[in-house]
C-alpha cells in the first residue's frame, strides 16, 4: 500500500536540520531528506511489522524473481567493490585519500529489507551520532552486529560502481541519471 502524507515539507527539513547541525555534514545529501527516509521506515514498520523493502528511486527492478529470506530481521545489499582498496578523496576536494569502503561503507543505504521498526531507529541512532563516515551509509556495517542479517547476492541492486556491464540474471538496477564513477555502465530505459 501507498500512503502520501503532507509532513515531507521545506519547512518540516529544515526544522530537522537545524536540530542536528554538524551531523555527518556532506556536499552530497542534505540530512534532512535522510533523516524523513528512516523514519517512514520506522513508521511503516510500526504499523504494520511486515518484510519492507526500501529502495532508493532510481532503482529499477528486471525481474520478479526476488529472492525471499526466511528467519532475519534485515537483509542488506552490498557494493560488490571490484576493487575495495581503490583510495579515494575522503571529501570532495580532499587531498586525503581512504579506500573506498571506509569512506562509503560497505552496504547501500538505498536497497535494503527490514522486519523490525528497532531496525530504522538504531540505524537513526547510528547516523546522528556520526558513526562512520558517508552519512547514513557507513553505519548500516554496525547494524549485523545487533539483528539477525543476511545479504542480497550480485544479482541485486547492479550498481554503475561495479564497473561491468550487468549479467543476464540481474534482478535489479541502480540507474544514477548521473554518475561520478569511472568507467560506469549506464541503463538504457
């Protein structure tokens, strides 16, 4: 079911940010935004304590063939890095360089299944603490160590960051309309 509620407003954002200021400051997302995606999971899971799938927007699914799991409170979706020591700029314009999993972590915030609305709320707990580093990315890494998890496989969530064309059997995309990665494979739609 979809429900659209008014309460995402400039103002309502706004209100949210002033109240955590300095909370993993970034020139790619603003929090507020992050901060409204936990907690319409944490509500819908409240409400109703089904298996929910969050997707960021511009994932496209090629397959109804969606694996289920049985007997855990989250499956996350990895980056499948082909190369996870790749260093990249801590921050743009940065002269410092991490590998690319300690700067963005090693899940995607944007593709993952949650059973339990304790799920979103540690994960909020998480980001305003300014665990980790990519905004709310980074600190999904510490969510396995407290609920029961699995991981989606390759065939999940084909990112442009793999750097290879999607094989057959990809059951999802993650088309960026824009890419800042090399070497990336774009989806034709």
């Amino acid at each position: 079911n979809v429900r659209v509620r008014p309460e995402i407003t400039r103002e309502s954002i706004e209100k949210i940010e002033s109240s955590f200021r300095g909370v993993n400051q970034s020139n790619y997302w603003r929090p507020g935004p992050i901060w409204w995606k936990l907690e319409a999971l944490r509500r819908v899971l409240e409400e109703e304590p089904l298996p929910t799938l969050l997707v960021d927007c511009d994932i496209v699914f090629t397959s109804r063939n969606v694996s289920e799991f049985y007997d855990v409170d989250l499956v996350l979706s990895p980056f499948h890095w082909p190369n996870p020591y790749l260093k990249v700029p801590i921050h743009p314009g940065s002269s410092k360089f991490v590998p690319i999993p300690e700067r963005d972590g090693w899940y995607n915030a944007g593709y993952l299944l949650a059973t339990r609305k304790e799920i979103p709320e540690t994960w909020l707990d998480l980001y305003l603490q300014s665990v980790g580093g990519f905004y709310e990315q980074f600190c999904l890494g510490f969510l396995p160590q407290r609920f029961k998890h699995d991981v989606f496989g390759t065939a999940h969530n084909w990112g442009q960051w793999r750097c290879e064309k999607p094989h057959e059997k990809v059951v999802s995309v993650h088309a960026h309309a824009r890419t800042k990665h090399k070497n990336s494979f774009g989806l034709a739609i």
